[in-house]
C-alpha cells in the first residue's frame, strides 16, 4: 500500500480507573472541550454523562453529535465491532473525520484485553497505531484501592498517565504525597497530573499520552518517602545494558519472555541499543501478551546509548529476567524499585 492509500492513523485512549475514582466527571468536561472537537467519546451509558442539554442531533440509536464537534456512542456488546462499524461510518461520510476515540471502562474492567483487542485485530491495528491508556485514581481511596483490588494495580501498570482526582478534598497532604510514591513505584513509566491543580484538561491529557519516550529512572520530587510494599505481587524494576544486542537475539529474548511469563508481563517500555542500527535506538513496547509494533527513533534522546527497559510485572523476579537477556545480550544490569 503506498503512503497516497494509507489510510489516516487514528489514536485510541482508554479511560479507566477503579468504582468512584471520577471518570464520569473528567469526560462531563471533556465532551465541552474544544481539543476533542475531532474525537469519539465511547461511553458505557449516555445517562451517566451529562448531555441531554448539550444534544443537538443524533446520528444513531448509538451515535450522538455534542455542540463541541465531539460524537459520543454507548459500548454495548462487541467493543471490536463498534469500532470497525465507526471507521465505516467515517469512511463513508456518515460522520464527521473524527481523528481520536476515547473509551471509558468499566471501574472494574481490566485495559489489558481491550489493548489485545485492538492490538491483535489486523485491520484495527492498522487504523489505530496510536494507543494508550489513562488511569484515573481517587486521592483519598486510591492507596487503600490500590491494596485490596488486583484489578486497579492492572489499571495503574497499563496506564500511559495516571490522573489524580480529589487531591483537595484529602486530609492531610502526605497521604497524597506518599500515594503518588506508590503509583511511582508501581508504574515509573506513568506521567501523574492533578485534577484539582488543573492539570487534566483534555488538551493537557492529550500531550501526557504522546508517544515521546519517558526517563527510566524517573523519582518523586518526596525522595525521603517510602512506598508501600508493591500490591498483589506487582512489581517494577529497570534492566539496562551497556552491550549492543543483535536485533534476533532481542527477538527471541522477547518470544520466550511472553511465552513463559506473558499474563504475568504486564508493561514493558524503553529502549534497546542494536547492534545493526547503533545510531538509532529502538523503541519498544510490550503489554502482556502483546507486542506494540517496534519503531526506530531518529537519534538517541541523550548521551547514553545503552538499553534501558522498565518492566512492570506480577510475580516475575527481576533475576530471571536479567538471565535470560545475559543469555542473548549480555551484561544485563537490574535497577530495582
């Protein structure tokens, strides 16, 4: 297919976050938000957003057209399919050349299975190069959530950035201090905005979740504060390497990590230094069982030039992996968390 047939990328941002964390009022002030004028607002019911004042026509049973230039629809049943039947509708005319769908989850849906979706779907990873993931966490429960429900140390690992609500209703300032140095913990790849410090807007989250690639060693400013222990075996820690691997050792490093562990391979994001392209770093990205089609960056965003990847697993010890990469690259270094 040449580049005159290529059809538009389009990007995908999943909305998730536990029962209560504030999803449903971040999307009330996004629908309004002229930076989302070009976008799809997937919704799991249209009575739990505030639109009957705002509606001005409706396309479908299913699609609505918001004042701001946003279409919202409601995600019943086929999740797959109501996002191949959208495209056909822009395709055809039927709506308006939307260039990003945002999908609200359930507080209880884990984004690992929508990520494969769409990851594993041939057409729909085509149309949708672009995914990634907000998580959005309550201020006063989220250290408490964080502990007692598998499912939002799920959401926090997958996420791209991690949304703070209620900051200023919470008590004392250094459980919100010491919450952050436990998402940090969790998910160091993760970008962390406050709602209340308005830095949730729907342009400020759009910036957050571009693809530009994150520091591995990135610290709370609260150097001084201990996280709790990590919450249901999940874990982060950083491998680096100093050695250029060639690009079939790293794949079959891959095949046999997401083969022995991959349920359990939550996130893995960074940079591989390769043997064939040494100028140009590689940029991964696997989640669970899925691997993120790999990119060449054009130069390395620093004067380090080795491999740095963090991983964000679930009972996988740093050791094994560190192992396996020293049984094809070698000289793996593991930074824990």
């Amino acid at each position: 297919m040449s580049d005159a047939q290529r059809p538009e990328p389009l990007s995908l941002v999943v909305l998730t976050g536990f029962l209560g964390a504030g999803k449903t009022s971040l999307l009330n002030q996004w629908v309004a938000d002229p930076a989302l004028a070009d976008a799809v607002v997937m919704i799991n019911e249209f009575g739990e957003i505030a639109l009957d004042h705002q509606l001005i026509e409706k396309v479908s049973d299913e699609i609505i057209t918001l004042p701001s230039g946003c279409v919202c629809c409601a995600v019943r049943g086929d999740f797959a399919g109501l996002l191949i039947n959208l495209l056909k509708r822009r395709d055809n005319g039927r709506i308006s050349l939307f260039r990003r769908v945002v999908l609200e989850t359930t507080g209880v849906a884990d984004p690992g299975p929508i990520l494969a979706a769409v990851r594993g779907h041939p057409y729909l990873s085509l149309r949708y190069p672009d995914v990634s993931v907000l998580t959005v966490v309550d201020a006063i429960n989220g250290a408490a959530t964080l502990v007692a429900h598998e499912v939002n140390a799920r959401q926090i690992a997958a996420a791209d950035a991690l949304i703070l609500t209620k900051t200023d209703l919470a008590p004392d300032r250094d459980d919100v201090t010491r919450l952050r140095a436990s998402l940090e913990s969790v998910n160091p790849l993760a970008a962390i905005l406050d709602a209340q410090a308005g830095e949730a807007s729907a342009s400020a989250v759009i910036a957050a979740v571009s693809d530009a690639p994150r520091p591995a060693s990135r610290r709370s400013a609260a150097t001084d504060v201990e996280p709790p222990p990590a919450s249901h075996g999940v874990r982060s820690f950083t491998l680096t390497s100093a050695t250029p691997v060639r690009a079939e050792q790293l794949d079959v490093f891959l095949e046999l990590l997401q083969t022995s562990k991959g349920p359990d391979l939550l996130r893995v994001k960074g940079l591989v230094f390769l043997a064939q392209e040494p100028e140009t770093p590689l940029v991964i990205h696997v989640a669970q069982s899925v691997m993120h089609p790999p990119r060449l960056l054009e130069r390395w965003p620093d004067d380090d030039r080795s491999t740095r990847l963090v991983f964000i697993v679930r009972d996988i010890e740093p050791d094994f992996v560190a192992s396996l990469w020293d049984a094809f690259g070698g000289d793996g270094q593991i930074e824990r968390r």
